[in-house]
C-alpha cells in the first residue's frame, strides 16, 4: 500500500504533463522520464480504492480490503464467524439456567476462550457432560458441549477466511501485475530522475569538475580525490596527480610504506574513471580521460577454504582471469601480487605479471609491491611505459623510526617499507 500510495503521490505531482512537451525541459531524457510519471494514476487509485488502509497499516489481512469489494467467500465467513459468536453469547442463558443463576459470563484464561467459572461449592450443579477445562482451590472452569461445537465451527470459519483472505491478495497482485508495463516504465523513469539528480547534486559540490573525454586511452588528473574517503576525514584530503597514457606512460609502480595512502590513491584513479565514464563529474582540478572497457582489481588477501582454495590460489586465479580478459583500453590494479608465497616466488610472479601487461596486454596498470628490486624493470623500458612512483613521507628522531605520512604522489622508489612499523603507527 505505501508503494501505491507514492506512486500516487509522485503522479499526482506531475499531473499537468499530458504530453512531452508539457515537462518544460531541453532534455529529451527528462521530458520523456517526467511523461511517465503521471501515467499510472488511474491504475493506482484503482488499486487503492479496494483496500483499507488502517487494516494494512497494522497488517490485519482479514480486514485489509473494504467490504464493498470483497470476496463473496471473505464476506460468507466473516458472517459464519459473526454468527457463531452471537450463538455462544446466547448460550450464556442456558449455561446459567443449568447452573441455577441469573447470570453467567464468559472469560478467558491462558488464551482458552469461553469458560464458564464455577465456584468449587457449586460444582453438585455441574451436568457431567461438561468438561473441566482448568481450576484452582476456588473454583472450577468448563467448557459445554455446545461451547465446544461452536469453537470448533468458529475455528473452521476462521481457517477457510485465511484462505479466502490469502486467495484476494494473490489476486490483487495478480491485477497489479496486469499493470506491470505502466508500472515498470515509471519506476525506471524514476531511476532516471533519481539517477540524473544525484549527479546533479555531485556536479553542484565544489571541488569537482567536468571530465574531458579524448579518442585515445589515456587517464590525466590534475589534483584528483577519492570521493568517498574525503568525506570522512576530518582533516582536508591530500590530491594527487595522475599521468597515464597508452602512448607515453602506461603503468605506475606504486611503493611506499604501509598506511601511506598507495591502495586509497590507486582506488581514487579508479573512481574517477568510472565516474566520469557514466557522465559525472569527478573530485579534481582537472581531468582527461579516454574510454575504458573495463577496469579489473586484484587486492586484498582471502582464501576460498570451501573450494579448496588458499589464499595463493585465490590470489593467481584471480590475476590469470584478469592477464585473459584485460585489454590496451583497460585499467588494470593489481595490489601486493605475489605476497601469498615465498618472497622469491613472489617476486617472480610479480615481475612476469607487471612485464606482461605493459609490454604485451598494454594496459594502464596500477602496480603496487613492497618488493623495491621490481623497480629495476622500468629500466627495461626505454620510452618510459613503466614509471616508479611512491608514497612520499618523512622520517624523525635519533633513529629514523617517528615517519610522518604525506600521502602525497613521487617520483622514484621508497627506499624502505616499514612493514610492521607502517601498520602499527
């Protein structure tokens, strides 16, 4: 029912759009979306018009349609149990004939409904065809045969209006489903809308900017963020830039200590790629990109235990699958490859992995290691496809070991890792 009644509400609003030109904008994407919208408003109200409301909101399925337009099956059970009920009230009088009393009323004791308390003195009264259903030292508590007949008539009527009751709302669905283009046209004009207003709202935040688009592969930041992490700082996040092409430099080994900032850098690359792709605008000064078909990860460290799988077979699957499908319009991550074995086979992979992607798949690759002897490898590169970066920082005190994060993007190789003391501070 809330879904309907916003559907209304939605239709409602926009009401006086009969036809395209009606929705006011230059956009065909928003005039057609905002057309729509007002379309399934009779529909709706159909729908609404047969249920009750205060029924739904406490999800009561036996009173959840009016009665003008339930069943004939709901409205001949409702009148059963009406009548069943109004027999074992009068049944109160013979009850209290047969126990000598004016008067005797019904009450009901751990969810056992329709006994009759009789005080213990008086139980010489009671016919033998009732049946003792509780007591205590005072008192006694019965069912008659007529009360027990009616209860279970009463229960019957009350299963079969389940029934019933269950029967109407599969067809009310069913009705609705009838309505299943009218409807599925709105609800995807209001993704659109939805869709075009949150990038709205992304273009209207200061910082971002409206990407470039070029024909030839190529990712260019000037000062590019990552969109998420800037928001939960409570200190300014630090920019970096980006310089990737196919026809200059395509890959970026990526060093630097733990928590220095490599995996949120290589994350906001990616960001900014999708971003601007699906027609956002992206947390930077500037930026120019080329198209990509796709952008493939490898990070992070898991096994798949219920495959059999370490965490080593896990991690070169998913880079296999990766080094099969990446192409030279591609953006390739690839974080701490080969950390899973020995650091001599690791290194190995490492090496053959990052070679084979810059000189054979082309790919823009983001490559990160804690291995700084893979720095070497650029040198095989005379045109600079291969570039050493990393994640500045700064060292103090008498022994070096007080490092300040800069999180800032430079050029060359960390001269050390700071593994443990990286992860710890």
């Amino acid at each position: 029912m809330t879904v309907l009644q916003t559907m209304q509400r939605i239709g409602n609003e926009f009401a006086a759009v009969k036809i395209l030109k009606d929705a006011g904008f230059k956009s065909d994407v928003l005039n057609e979306a905002v057309f729509a919208l007002p379309t399934i408003v009779d529909s709706v109200i159909t729908f609404l018009d047969r249920i009750n409301s205060e029924a739904a909101k406490t999800d009561d399925k036996y009173g959840f349609f009016r009665e003008e337009v339930e069943s004939e099956d709901i409205t001949e059970h409702k009148l059963g149990i009406a009548s069943v009920e109004h027999e074992l009230d009068s049944h109160r009088t013979v009850a209290a004939t047969k126990l000598g009393k004016k008067k005797v009323d019904f009450v009901t004791v751990s969810c056992i409904e329709y006994l009759i308390e009789v005080d213990n003195t008086m139980t010489k009264k009671v016919p033998a065809s009732w049946a003792k259903i509780s007591g205590t030292k005072k008192l006694s508590r019965y069912h008659t045969p007529e009360v027990v007949r009616l209860i279970r008539e009463r229960d019957q009527h009350k299963e079969a209006l389940a029934v019933a009751c269950d029967i109407a709302f599969s067809q009310l669905l069913s009705d609705v489903s009838t309505k299943y283009q009218s409807f599925r046209d709105c609800i995807q004009a209001l993704a659109t809308l939805d869709c075009l207003l949150s990038l709205a709202a992304v273009a209207g935040q200061p910082g971002y900017v409206k990407p470039e688009y070029t024909e030839k592969v190529c990712i260019s930041v000037k000062q590019g963020r990552h969109p998420m992490v800037e928001q939960l700082l409570l200190d300014a996040y630090v920019p970096n830039d980006t310089g990737l092409a196919s026809d200059a430099t395509r890959a970026l080994l990526i060093t630097g200590p733990n928590m220095g900032g490599k995996s949120s850098y290589v994350r906001q690359i990616a960001l900014i790629a999708i971003m601007g792709q699906i027609g956002s605008y992206v947390p930077a000064t500037s930026a120019k990109l080329g198209m990509l078909d796709a952008v493939f990860t490898r990070m992070g460290a898991f096994d798949n235990m219920m495959a059999g799988e370490s965490t080593f077979m896990v991690e070169l699957s998913e880079t296999s699958n990766i080094l099969k499908q990446a192409s030279p319009r591609s953006l390739i991550i690839l974080d701490e490859l080969g950390r899973g074995t020995s650091t001599h086979d690791g290194v190995a992979i490492a090496q053959a992995v990052l070679d084979y992607v810059v000189r054979e798949t082309k790919s823009l690759t983001l490559f990160i290691t804690h291995y700084q002897n893979l720095s070497a490898l650029a040198k095989g590169f005379e045109n600079g496809e291969l570039k050493n970066v990393h994640m500045k920082f700064h060292e103090s005190g008498d022994s070096g070991q007080d490092i300040t994060f800069l999180y800032e993007i430079g050029e060359g190789v960390a001269h050390r890792s700071y593994g443990y003391a990286g992860s710890c501070s």
